[in-house]
C-alpha cells in the first residue's frame, strides 16, 4: 500500500477552507462533498496530513466502496482486502458502523460480521486462531450510504480538534477546528491586531497564534497510525522536522477579554500550554467597556448565547452593537447560534451557516468601511 485515497473531513461549511488548505500544502488535485474532502496521495503523506492541517476533524485511508444489499456483500467483501498488511498481528482492533438509507441498519450486527470477517484474513496470514488484540488501535469505520459501503481507516484516533492545550474550557467551548476556520475565512494575517472581546479560554486567540507563528497544530500530539507497521517511523520523523523548521517568532497583536477573571485565567494557562503564552494580552474587561486605540483592527469572536449566557441576551447584543458600529475600518467576524441577532444587532454584510459541533451557527461579517 504506497498510493492511497485519502478522506480529510470536516464541519459541514468549511470544506473551501479545508481545500485551501490542502492547496497550501502543496495538493492541487482533490474533490470536495458534504463535510469531506477526497484526495489520492501517497501512505508517506499521513503524518504530515495529520500533524498540519487546522481545519480537519479527521484523516481516513479508504480501503474499498462497494454495492452492500445484505451481510453477505459485507463479509464476502471485506474478506477481499488485505487486512494482514495493514493490522499488526496484536492490533486491536475496533469497528464502527452507520447507516443512512439503507437495507443494513443493524449496528451489533454489522460490526460484529464486519470484525469477524477482519479476524479470518489475519488468520490466514498468521496461522493462529485467537489474537491478544493489545497493541495498537485500529478504529475501522464501515459507512453504508444509499446502499454503498465505504470502508475507512481512522488514521488519526482521536479529533484533530482536540489539540492537547485545552485543558480547560467553558461549558460549551468552540471546537479547536471551527476557530481555525474562522480565522482563516477573515484573512487575517499576522501583522495586523486581533481583538476577541468575549474570549472565554481563549480558543480563537490561541488557533490566531499558531497559524501567526506557524505552528502545525499536531506536533505535539500522537496519533493512532503513529504506533503501525504500515506506516514507518521515518516518515512521523520527516514531518516533525519539516513542520518545526516553519515556525516563526513574528511579534503578534493579540487581545483577548472577559468580564469573568476565572474564565481569563484559564485562557492564559490555555495559552501558555500551547507554547503561545508570550504573544496574547488577556485582561478582564466587560464588554460595556470596550474601547480600542488602534485605528484598524479585526474583532473575531464568539459571544455567549443560550447555555453560555448569564444575564439578558439582548441587553449583550445591544452593548456590543453600540460599541462595534463605531469601529470605522475594522472587519469584524462574530460567531453566534443566537436567531435574533441581526434584529438586535444589525443585518450583516455576509453571513455564513456553521455548526459548532452540533450546534447550529451562523458567521455574521461585518466589513466597516473608513469613516470619511
């Protein structure tokens, strides 16, 4: 196994900002769907996919698609592919399973046939009938959709969302990968001042000062493919290497408040985990006193609304729409699942639907123009 399909998903709404990032990197030919993007690529390039990419939720190598009416299509054809070259012979081995519209909706069965079917290729190879299954992990995804079986293997193991600096957060945090997103669908770039006046810990800040440093969001972490045969050592090696010689120590122009001191000082332990520490300004500040010198600046934020909110939601809305209509110059990105914003608020430039795990969002732009 050298040249692979590849899955990158995604939030569904953000598959255009995955692509561009995926063009970054240097992938020019790929094909988007819903919350997905598909590329054919080589098996060298999984740690650099899983070590670099911001907007991703997950790798998968995917190892066959085929027409599934009944359990016999799906163990007659996973029986085909050639698990033995792909699972360690004490490889644990985990499967799961979904189903939309189609004839096989049966969840215990089909994953209990699925690994059964797993089982008896890796007999074969290693003449032996029962395996320890305490090595590795292999999470095995068997997707029928409309009667076609996809089969996928999780390269990652566990979110790409979940970084490993967000040791603490709120009740309802925003996902590592949707602030990622948004601050690359404001085009900030590293020289200019970032505000998030409703900061909670810090997630859109500290993603701002990984991408500004360029700092590949997995170097720190492990993943599941890290620890299999298939995959050798010198390629997780090559991709560190090539993704720490990246980063840079540009100044930043980072501001992040909160009216709740608590909450501040979990941002700044987020931050300084994140090796990111020295380049935000956190400070406890309500939003009823918001005021900035700088003369141009980006506001990216996500206020609270619905379990987040203490207090009246429409009063919050209204102080912050007192406050930002007199920002002249500024772009301003303002994340927010509550419905009557822009009637409290103001009617946005663009807007944009996100879901924020599985809440639904919307991304309301504001482009203020100069003043005259």
């Amino acid at each position: 196994m050298t040249d692979i399909s590849v899955i990158a998903t995604t939030s569904f709404g953000l598959e255009t900002v995955l692509g561009f990032e995926l063009k970054n990197m240097g992938y020019e030919s790929f094909v988007k769907e819903n919350g997905r993007i598909i590329l054919n690529t080589e098996l060298s390039k999984i740690p650099e996919l899983n070590i670099n990419l911001r907007t991703a939720e997950r790798i998968f190598i995917r190892l066959a698609v085929f027409k599934c009416l009944d359990f016999d299509d799906l163990y007659d054809n996973l029986l085909k592919i050639s698990w033995a070259d792909i699972i360690n012979e004490d490889g644990k081995i985990i499967v799961n399973f979904k189903s939309v519209k189609s004839a096989i909706k049966s969840i215990s069965n089909s994953q209990g046939i699925s690994k059964k079917a797993i089982i008896e290729t890796l007999k074969k190879r290693y003449k032996k009938d029962w395996f320890t299954e305490t090595g590795a992990d292999y999470k095995i995804l068997v997707s029928l959709q409309n009667d076609m079986a996809e089969i996928l293997l999780d390269t990652s193991g566990h979110g790409l969302n979940r970084r490993g600096y967000r040791a603490h957060h709120g009740e309802a945090p925003l996902r590592e990968t949707l602030a990622a997103s948004l601050i690359d669908l404001s085009r900030w770039r590293n020289d200019e001042v970032l505000i998030d006046p409703f900061c909670g810990s810090g997630t859109i800040l500290i993603e701002a000062a990984l991408k500004g440093r360029n700092t590949a969001p997995g170097l720190k972490s492990e993943f599941d493919s890290e620890k299999w045969d298939l995959i050798p050592q010198k390629f997780w090696d090559s991709a560190r290497n090539a993704a720490k010689n990246k980063i840079n120590n540009d100044e930043l122009h980072l501001y992040g408040y909160d009216k709740d001191a608590e909450v501040i000082a979990i941002a700044k332990k987020n931050a300084s985990k994140a090796g990111v520490g020295d380049c935000i300004t956190f400070a406890c500040r309500d939003i009823k006193n918001f005021s900035e010198s700088h003369k141009k600046a980006f506001i990216i934020t996500n206020p609270p609304y619905g379990e987040r909110l203490t207090g009246d939601i429409a009063e919050v809305y209204t102080v912050m729409s007192e406050k930002f209509k007199t920002l002249h110059g500024w772009r301003i990105y303002i994340l927010t699942g509550f419905e009557n914003f822009s009637k409290i608020f103001r009617r946005s430039d663009k807007n944009r639907k996100l879901y924020n795990g599985k809440i639904k969002c919307h991304l309301h732009m504001f482009f203020n123009p100069e003043k005259n």
